[in-house]
C-alpha cells in the first residue's frame, strides 16, 4: 500500500502466537519495542512496520530473529499517527470472496478507516520522522555500528525510499523491503544509492512481475552508474502479499518462504558490516 488503499492482502494474515522476548520502551520520542540485545552487537536494525504497526507480536518475534540470528541491536518504532487496523480486524475473505451485500459494510469502514490515516501518515511526514529516529540512532552509543533498516509494505515503501541519494545516503548501510505497498514507478527507485534487497511473493497483488521488471531494470542500470550501489530482487513461490511478516506458519511451504526471507535479510546486511 501507499498512497492507495491497501490491498486484501495487506489487511490479511496469520497471528503468531508465540511470546516476543525484548521490552517496549519510550526510545529517542517514539514508542518502540527492542528486540532483546546480543552482547556484542554487530550492526542496529531500524524495523518499519506494515500497515498492523509496532503492537503485532509477528513484527516483534521477526525483529528478535533478526537480533539472535544477526548480532543486531533492533528497534521497531512507532512510526505511525495510529494504527490503522488491527489483527482482530483481517477480513480477506470477506473482501476478496464475499458477495457485494455482504462486504459492503466493511467495504465502508475500510475506506472510513484508510483514508484519513493515508493523509496523516503521508510521504511528506514519514519519512522526516524515520531520518530523525535514525540520526538519534546514529548519536547514541552504538554510533560505531552500521545502521541498516527493513520495511514491510507500508514500511516497505520506505525501505525503497531511504535508499535513495537524496534521502539516506550516508545515514544507511544497507536497506531491505519486503513485499513493499504500491510504489510510484519509476520515481520511487531512481537515484539510488545505499545498497537494497527487495523479496517478492510470485502471488503479490501490489507489486505485479511487470513493475518488478521495470523495478529491476532501473537498478540494474543504477549497479553499472552508480559506484557502491548493490541491489538484489528474489522471488519467492507461491506467496502472497503480507507472507514475511504475517505467513501461516503451520503451511509447511509458507514456513520456508518466511524462513528464506528472514535470511535474505540478515544475509544482506552481514554483507555490508
């Protein structure tokens, strides 16, 4: 999602029940939760939510990965007005397979609940919000360490973004997004310069394969222009929109999805410590 209202998917998924270990606290203005912090930390881990926000225990048990697999130090602040929408409130089925009738009082609230918060969340605000969390980051005592972030599609947008010269060269080691919302081709990733791995579900609603190519065409010729600059794109088979973060890992097939796309991520930014 972006700009535009979110796709069934993006409102959609599993809740894994198992209980986060790291603490939530009030971190540099913003509500945050830290994933529990190795001994010798390797690199800080900025998170940036999907459209489900800091709260969902998913996104927090990802974020504990990331720091025990890792070595990272993992933050995942609060970036947004409110939240949006909440686990209790995914209605995929009924959006994609209920009748016209049926759906229509969702349908309703969808877009009562949506568009306000696409204005207040928008680009203009977010990302000034990110680069100042990440500044502080930068300031504070792991300022030695490189600084890397990932997003999920809300985030993932912004993942894209903060890769962009104009925006967090310099601040950013390396960035990664997962299945990002709808960008804004071909604007969204020109002018590239921090390195960035993108993983798509082949079954993604709001990235298609024809947005991939033209995605992976322009980074292709930024890698040949733009001294520094690494991009990867992975595919991964039969996933939906929304799988890394909210997969039903009971799906043995959607399990090794989730898994491969967590170690894409901590893979990548081992690569550029």
């Amino acid at each position: 999602m972006s700009s535009t209202l979110p796709c069934p998917a993006c409102v959609s998924g599993t809740l894994h029940t198992a209980t986060p270990k790291g603490s939530t606290t009030k971190l540099f203005g913003l509500d945050t939760y830290v994933s529990p912090i190795p001994k010798n930390p390797r690199g800080v881990i900025l998170y940036i939510t999907d459209i489900f926000g800091w709260e969902l225990p998913n996104a927090r048990l990802l974020a504990d990965e990331y720091a025990e697999e890792g070595g990272f130090v993992v933050y995942v602040p609060n970036f947004m007005p409110w939240i949006p929408i909440k686990e209790s409130d995914m209605k995929e089925e009924l959006l994609l397979h209920g009748g016209f009738w049926q759906s229509l009082p969702y349908r309703l609230w969808f877009i009562q609940r949506f568009v306000p918060f696409l204005f207040a969340a928008r680009r203009s605000v977010t990302v000034p919000k990110i680069l100042r969390f990440a500044q502080s980051i930068k300031s504070s005592e792991y300022s030695n360490l490189p600084l890397f972030n990932v997003g999920f599609c809300w985030g993932g947008i912004y993942s894209i973004l903060l890769s962009k010269s104009d925006i967090g060269k310099d601040m950013f080691a390396a960035s990664a997004s997962l299945h990002p919302g709808t960008l804004k081709l071909p604007a969204d990733v020109e002018n590239m310069s921090v390195p960035l791995a993108i993983g798509l579900g082949t079954e993604d609603q709001a990235v298609t394969k024809a947005a991939a190519a033209t995605i992976e065409s322009i980074l292709e010729k930024t890698t040949q222009e733009t001294k520094g600059f690494e991009f990867e794109l992975k595919w991964y088979e039969g996933m939906k929109h929304g799988f890394a973060v909210r997969g039903d890992l009971q799906k043995e097939e959607v399990r090794k999805g989730v898994d491969d796309a967590k170690k894409q991520v901590v893979e990548w930014f081992l690569k550029f410590m």
